[in-house]
C-alpha cells in the first residue's frame, strides 16, 4: 500500500510546519487536519508522482507550484515559475500559478450589469479589475476534497466556496478544480463551477508561467509558439476590449499560425502600458481542441495545450523584474509566458461576446490538458 504524504502543512498564518503521514492510498487530507490557531483552513503543498514526472500543488489559491520533467538529454527540470514559501505565494502579485476567478482577466471600470441589477468590484488595476479585485480566488484557502499521490492517475481535487457576495458578485458558487497527470507525461487541469442560488458570471482561468528551459534559466524568447488561432480580440491600452472587434491575426505580430519563436516580434507587440505580449486569441474551432504548441530548442522540451474554451490569453511575463523565485533564482522581464484559456475578456460588459452568465443549477467546465514531451 502506498501512502501520501503531504509535503509541508502551515497553518494560517503560515508559520508551523510538521508532516503529515496520511493511511490508505485515498488521502482525504483537509477533512482530517485540524485546522488553524483562528480557525482557518491549514495549507498544504501536496505531491502527485509518476516516475520521473511530478507536480506540486498548494490549496493556498489552487496553486500549480511546480511541473517537473526530464529533457532529451534526460535530465530533470522544473517548468514552472514560482516561489519557494507559502508566505512569498501570500505576498505575490505576478500571480504565480493559481487559478484566478470568480470572472478572471478585465472587467471594465470594476462594474457590471446582469438582469438589470447594477454590481460593483474593488477596482485594482487602475480603473478596472484585475482577476474580480479584492478577495481573490488566488489568495483564498480552497479545502482538499481528495489526493492521490501516486499511481498510474495521481490527482487532487480542490474545492472552494465562493459566498454570495464574494468579491462583489452575485449568488453563492461551488468551484472546483482537479490537477491529474496521466501517461505519457499528461498534466489535466479541470475546473468547473456551479450557481447555487443566484444568476453570476464565472470565467476561471490558470495563471501559470511556463518556461521549458527550466524556470530561472532566462527569457523564452527563443521558444517557438504555435497558436491554433487565427482571430484576436482587439485590446486597449488598459487591455480591455473596448472596440469590441475581433481582428485577423494574418499580418500582425500576433500571427503564430505556424511555429515562430516568441521573440522574433515582440518588440512590435503592445502588452498594454509596456512592450511585450498580453494578448487575447480566439482559439479556432469549438470543444476540446488544440490551443497551443510550444517549443524550447535548447532542451527539447515541448508542451502541448488542448482545451474547451473560446480564447487564450498569452502574457509574455511583461512584468517581471528582478523578481525573487524559487530555489534562489531570479525573473526578469520575459522569463516565463502564460497560456490563459478562457472565456472573451470583460463579457460581462460585451452583449455581443458568448455569455458567461451561470443561471442557477448550471455547471461551467473548463477543461486543460497538457502534453509534454522531450
Ligand atoms: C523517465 O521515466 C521513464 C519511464 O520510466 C524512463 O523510460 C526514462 O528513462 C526516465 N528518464 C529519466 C531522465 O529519468
Ligand atoms: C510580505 O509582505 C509584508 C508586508 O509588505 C512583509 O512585511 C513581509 O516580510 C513579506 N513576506 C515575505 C515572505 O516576503
Ligand atoms: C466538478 O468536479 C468535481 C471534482 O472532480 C466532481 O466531483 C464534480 O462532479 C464536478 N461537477 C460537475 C458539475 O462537473
Ligand atoms: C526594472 O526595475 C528597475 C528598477 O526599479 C527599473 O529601472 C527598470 O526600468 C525596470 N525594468 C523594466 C523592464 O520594467
């Protein structure tokens, strides 16, 4: 029998740390521990393993922490960005890893009309709202409803409550999202959400940088990206969609129909207030369907996107600067890039985007699956 063990345990706020050896191969861990010195949910950084393939994930914000995987050469690297401690993951702002929600991206002046009733946001990027403002998803401790560590499907499944009022919005919301590796090298991320009560918007998305180099080993300009789109969404300076045009791709340095390193153009490519992509794509075709296939030479190492949702946001990580990560490494600008696939940005504030209005009783689902190879 195998057993899980949960890497490190804090409780809030984070600080003690002890090991938790939990029976049986189902590990049903946020039922068992006690919970904080105020009552608050403890956080974890759990495992899944298998073989020379694992990640790490934390319940603080559903945090994918790391993906770890050899190169053609056969050694091991992690891909993902990230910090080294809860309490830097407490503090981020790049938003490292988590899944961002409960209306993730822009909304327009932090506001929002749905049946006729006006709802208002914490306004924390200039004017607007960034990942729904205040009291985030990415900060929030979300309750491990099940861990398998090992095995031929390792997964955890995370769960948070999201109130009635929560962040500004409408109607209480169940959310959930399972990270599951599988063969050969196959990391799923599947999110879903459920209205309870009330009609709300729902637009999850996972924020992680990826670098295929490892991460710290520099920028990824010379990694080569292939988008399955050819259609962008026409953003502003604030990064919203004001116009509400949807635009070829053909012609401009967002055309990555075919392979083309992510450096080649970037210095063409506005992300908003500084140089560098931070731009939205609508992924052609419908249902589960490739997004993306990035490459990085040097190591061989690939990773490859499929998901079920109408766009991707690609952030070329425009911000980072001297930013402190793991295992003493450090980021600077283009040191890792984001494949975001969600709903249209700012739908909530666009008739003529699909709605991502939830009524009460329906299910949202997201599903991502990445497939690595070397
Ligand atoms: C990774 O594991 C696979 C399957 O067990 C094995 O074939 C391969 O040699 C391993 N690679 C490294 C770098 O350990
Ligand atoms: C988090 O931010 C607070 C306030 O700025 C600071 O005092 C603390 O040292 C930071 N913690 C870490 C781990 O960076
Ligand atoms: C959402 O995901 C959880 C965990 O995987 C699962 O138990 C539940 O049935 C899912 N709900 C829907 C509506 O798909
Ligand atoms: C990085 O920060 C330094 C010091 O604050 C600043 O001078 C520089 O312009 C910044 N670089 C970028 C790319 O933002």
């Amino acid at each position: 029998m195998r057993r899980c063990s949960v890497v490190a345990i804090f409780n809030w706020p984070p600080m003690a740390r002890c090991q938790l050896v939990l029976l049986l191969l189902l590990c049903i861990a946020g039922a068992v521990l006690a919970s904080g010195a105020d009552g608050r949910k403890p956080i974890g950084v759990y495992e899944l393993k298998k073989g020379n393939f694992s990640v790490k994930v934390t319940n603080l914000g559903a945090i994918l922490m790391s993906v770890v995987l050899p190169d053609s050469k056969g050694n091991l690297a992690d891909v993902v960005l990230g910090k080294d401690t809860i309490a830097e993951y407490v503090n981020d702002t790049s938003y490292f890893g988590p899944v961002a929600g409960r209306v993730a991206q822009r909304i327009s002046r932090g506001r929002f009309v749905l049946d006729g009733k006006v709802y208002h946001l914490y306004r924390n990027d200039g004017r607007n709202t960034l990942h729904s403002g205040g009291r985030q998803f990415v900060k929030s401790i979300w309750e491990v409803k099940e861990y398998v560590c090992g095995g031929d499907s390792p997964y955890i499944t995370l769960y948070h409550y999201s109130f009635d009022g929560e962040q500004g919005f409408p109607g209480a919301v169940d959310v959930y999202v399972t990270y599951r590796l599988s063969s050969p090298y196959t990391l799923g991320v599947h999110m879903n959400a459920t209205a309870l009560d009330k009609a709300t918007p729902v637009n999850l998305l996972s924020h992680t940088y990826w670098n295929l180099g490892g991460h710290g080993s520099g920028d990824v300009l010379g990694h080569t990206l292939k988008l399955f789109a050819s259609r962008h969404l026409v953003l502003d300076k604030e990064l919203l969609p004001s116009s509400g045009r949807v635009e070829p791709v053909a012609g401009t340095p967002l055309d990555f129909r075919t392979p083309t390193p992510i450096g080649a153009r970037i210095r063409q490519a506005s992300g908003g207030q500084v140089v560098g992509y931070d731009a939205n794509f609508i992924v052609d075709g419908e249902g589960m369907r490739p997004v993306a296939v990035a490459r990085d030479g040097a190591s061989g190492r690939a990773l490859e996107l499929w998901a079920n949702q109408a766009t991707v946001q690609v952030y070329t990580a425009n911000w980072l600067n001297n930013t402190k990560g793991k295992d003493g490494k450090v980021y600077n600008q283009y040191a890792g890039f984001t494949l975001e696939t969600m709903g249209y940005v700012d739908a909530v504030n666009h008739p003529e985007f699909p709605s991502q209005t939830l009524r009460p009783g329906q299910k949202y689902k997201h599903d991502m699956v990445l497939k690595f190879s070397f």
